[in-house]
C-alpha cells in the first residue's frame, strides 16, 4: 500500500489501462445535479466490476453503458445495455461504446479542460458539454497514481476524481423526452483487476460529493477488510472555485441513523456527518434525508451470498455545511449524492430470504 498524499492528476490518469496485466476493470463514472433538480449519473466502462449483476453473466465482461437520471419528482429512470468488444473504441481522455461517446478536451498543460458527453440507453439518455471549473487529484506521489499496486504482476486499483466540478449545459433524456438543462456536473475513473477483487481490500465504505456555491467537495472513507485491520483510506478535497482549501487524509465519517429500505431487505441511512481539519481550516457536514437513486445487492464476491450479501445505497440529497477558517465561518446549504455500502458482514442478517418478502 502506497503512502498517501495529495498530487494534481496527469496523463496516466486521464487515459484508459488495457495494458495492464490480468483482466482489467475500468470505467468513468459521472454524476451531476442541474439547476431544474433533474439529476444524472451515468458509467462508461470497457469492463465493469459485478457487471454481471445488470446485464447477467453471459454479458458480464462486456463493455457497458449505465444512464440514470432522477427526475425533480424524485423518480428515477436507469437503464443498461452490454456491447460486444468489438463496439469499444478508447482514446486517452475519451471512449466510444456502440454510439455512446466520451469525448474530453485539454488545457495546453495537459489538464482536463472538459469534455462532451453523448449517451442514449433505453428510456433515458444525456447530450452534454462540460466545461471544467477545477481538474483533479491522486493520492500518491507515484506517476502511475495507484493507491495499490503490484508490480510483480502490473495490477493495481485506483480511484482518480478527474474533473471534480464542471459547468453542465445541454439535454437530459427522461421517459423519451428531452429536458433542456444546466448545472454541475463531476466525473472520475475506477480501476480495478479480476485478481485483486474489490472484497481484498474493501470492507465498506461511505463516498459522496456535494456541490455549494462556490465551494465543491469529494470524498471517501474506505475501510479495509479485518485482514487489513480495516485500515482506513479517507482523503476528502475541498474547492472553492478552482482553488483547493482544504485537502486532508484523516477524515470522519459518522453514519448517525438508518432506515430499513424494504425493496431489497436491507439498512441504508438517512443521517451521515463529517468532520474534516487542515491546519486552520475545518469542515462540519450533515447530509439530509434523499431520494434513493440507486440500491444494488453484491451476491458474487468472497464472502457473499444471496443469504448474506454486500449492498450499497447511492442518494441525492441536500447536505448543511459549515466551514470555518481562523475565527471565520460560513453556513451554506448544498447537493449532494453519496453512497454506503459494504461487502464484509457490517450489518448481518440472519435467516435473510433472497428475495425480500417472499
């Protein structure tokens, strides 16, 4: 395990790692919250981790494309479809799965300057351009920028926030119709390997970004598992426009009530706070009761079963902050959308039925 730290990203982030030894997983993740309260989150990836648990195991190594979009109402519409290999085209800072595009732009220094998006998926769909407001970080001092890295076998994984805040403005799909917008919008790649699986050096894990004002923050508490003595992963960054003020990897995070969400028989929760100091400068927030976008059993990993499965929970939500810096402080109301989910047995359930209330 690389020693952590804070480093702008560069071009090994930004491109795509199909040279990689073993079987590579890798997507882009976006997400983005508009100023009509339609929301969107969508994934790209030339091969996905538990893929099979949305297009089934015939399909589970294809290429895919995710699109969810919330509506204001709080519904949200998410569809996905699997492409044969041959459909996948990558280009350092881009991809093309089937007709769904990934096109990103650079500054003359090689930072992301933003990038256009254009995806359609069943019901919903996104055409989009992105122009970036701050550029991303890794979390190592290591070019290659893994948090962990073999080099006896070239595998590795990687979470990598590329483009953490970004002016939004184009066209959401919901239902078939297109609905014009505008807002903010975030993206980042994952990377993982079939032989480093996620249940090696995951636990459970709290994530989330909010958007407020001019500030914008992304964030994870990522636990190992007891074999790693859950030794915590915990950067949160803090812009303020494109200046980051606050970068730490001692984060806090306290998951303060739950609620027991009946569609999939299992706890998500409906309170979370977080602290986070660096130097002078301090970070209070309370995320709020949301909208569940999206809820996922994890059933194929060690240690899983349809009995005892992992779970994550992804959520819209307003979130109050409070940052302080020397005798300072500002209150600021914000979006946000994160996530909770673990794959050891954090919450057992004895007896459970794989399929809630049958």
């Amino acid at each position: 395990m690389a020693a952590y730290t804070f480093r702008s990203i560069n071009k090994n982030q930004l491109g795509w790692h199909a040279d990689m030894g073993g079987n590579v997983l890798e997507w882009l993740y976006l997400d983005g919250w508009m100023d009509n309260d339609y929301k969107y989150t969508l994934v790209l990836a030339s091969r996905m981790d538990m893929g099979e648990n949305v297009v089934g195991p015939e399909k589970g190594d294809w290429p895919l494309v995710d699109c969810g979009i919330t509506s204001p109402e709080g519904v949200t519409q998410r569809d996905t479809k699997a492409f044969p290999i041959e459909e996948l085209k990558l280009e350092t800072w881009g991809a093309t799965i089937g007709d769904n595009v990934f096109t990103g732009s650079l500054t003359p220094d090689g930072l992301p300057s933003g990038y256009r998006v254009k995806v359609a998926v069943g019901r919903v769909g996104m055409d989009i351009d992105v122009e970036a407001i701050c550029t991303g970080i890794r979390f190592v001092e290591e070019e290659h920028g893994y948090i962990y890295y073999d080099p006896t076998t070239n595998t590795g994984a990687a979470w990598w926030p590329l483009v953490p805040n970004g002016k939004v403005k184009g066209t959401l799909t919901f239902d078939g119709k297109k609905v014009p917008v505008t807002g903010f919008g975030y993206c980042e790649r994952q990377l993982g390997n079939t032989k480093m699986l996620m249940a090696d050096w995951v636990s459970h894990w709290a994530y989330g970004k909010f958007w407020a004002g001019d500030y914008m923050a992304s964030w994870t508490y990522t636990a190992a598992p007891e074999s790693m003595q859950y030794l915590p992963f915990s950067p949160l960054v803090l812009w303020k426009g494109s200046d980051i003020v606050l970068s730490t990897h001692n984060l806090s995070v306290s998951i303060d009530k739950m609620e027991f969400d009946p569609v999939i028989g299992m706890p998500f929760p409906t309170a979370e706070t977080m602290h986070a100091t660096e130097g002078n400068t301090e970070l209070r927030a309370l995320l709020l009761p949301g909208t569940i976008a999206e809820r996922d059993l994890m059933v194929n990993n060690p240690g899983t079963s349809p009995e005892k499965p992992g779970c994550y929970f992804r959520q819209w939500c307003e979130v109050d902050i409070e940052i302080r810096r020397l005798d300072r402080k500002e209150h600021i109301r914000g979006k946000c959308l994160h996530e909770f989910g673990w794959i050891s047995q954090v919450f057992p359930v004895p007896g459970r039925h794989p399929i809630p209330g049958k």
